[in-house]
C-alpha cells in the first residue's frame, strides 16, 4: 500500500475564515503518484 504526507499550513487574516484548499490537495494527490484510494484531509486546529 502507498501512502503520501504533506503539511498544509494557511493563514487567515482574522480569527475565523474559509479557504477552498481543493487546488492544494489537488497538486498533493499529483505529486503523490497515487492513482486509487482515498485522500484524508485532517485539521489540526479548529
């Protein structure tokens, strides 16, 4: 089994706000080289 990690790490510029982080996971699964299977997007924070 494959596996690929990445940090993402994004600021905002007040407390709270939305990113649309589909391009970044995006460019992480092509890097990644993995064609099937799942992706886990976890969030450290919230």
């Amino acid at each position: 089994m494959k596996s690929y990690r990445k940090e993402l790490w994004f600021e905002v510029p007040a407390r709270r706000g939305f990113i649309n982080i589909t391009p970044q996971v995006e460019e992480c699964l092509r890097e990644s080289r993995i064609t099937q299977g799942l992706i886990l997007c976890n969030a450290k924070q919230i």
